[in-house]
C-alpha cells in the first residue's frame, strides 16, 4: 500500500513542473496576454517557441517587431521551405505523342 502512494505521490510531483511551465509563459502581443490556445497557435505559425515578451504584429503583413521598437521579422520566416512539387507529380507532363491524340 505504501508503494502504491509512493508511486501516485512521484507522478503527481513530476507532473506538476510541465503544468507550471505551460503557464508560466508571458507572451503579450499588441497589448493582449496570449493564452495557451493563443500561443500554441503562435508557435505553430512560427515554426519555433516563441520566448516571453512583449511584441506588435501586423496581423495583414505578418511582420512582428518588440514592443515599441522597429520590425524584427516575418511570422514564418524560420519555417522549412517546401519544395514544389514536379510536373510529373502534378499530372502535368505528358509522353511523346500524348498532346497530338
């Protein structure tokens, strides 16, 4: 019995560092404290964790900059570019012949 409260006792504990960090974040961006929903859309579309702070974006343009300072970036700039898919891949290149039938 003891074992088993020692166990619930040691999950609960190490648990609780991981809730404490996701609400430890302050992010706050055109005067607005971002949320948890807010900031994993955020993370999302930055392709990084954005770090606590205070920011202005250009919801329009993207471009993101320090509170009160100049612009820094672009949302998404860090995000792995894809590659464009070929014409074969595409169904967009034809055989000899095809484009005469």
């Amino acid at each position: 019995m003891k074992a088993l409260v020692f166990v619930i006792l040691a999950a609960l504990l190490t648990a609780t560092p991981q809730v404490s960090q996701a609400q430890a974040r302050y992010v706050v961006v055109n005067g607005q404290r971002m949320g948890p929903a807010q900031l994993q859309r955020l993370d999302r579309a930055s392709c990084s964790r954005v770090p606590n702070g205070r920011y202005w974006l250009n919801l329009r343009s993207g471009v993101w900059g320090y509170e009160g300072g100049p612009p820094q970036g672009r949302m998404g700039e860090n995000c792995p570019r894809q590659r464009r898919k070929s014409l074969s891949e595409r169904g967009l290149l034809y055989g000899p012949g095809e484009l005469l039938r």
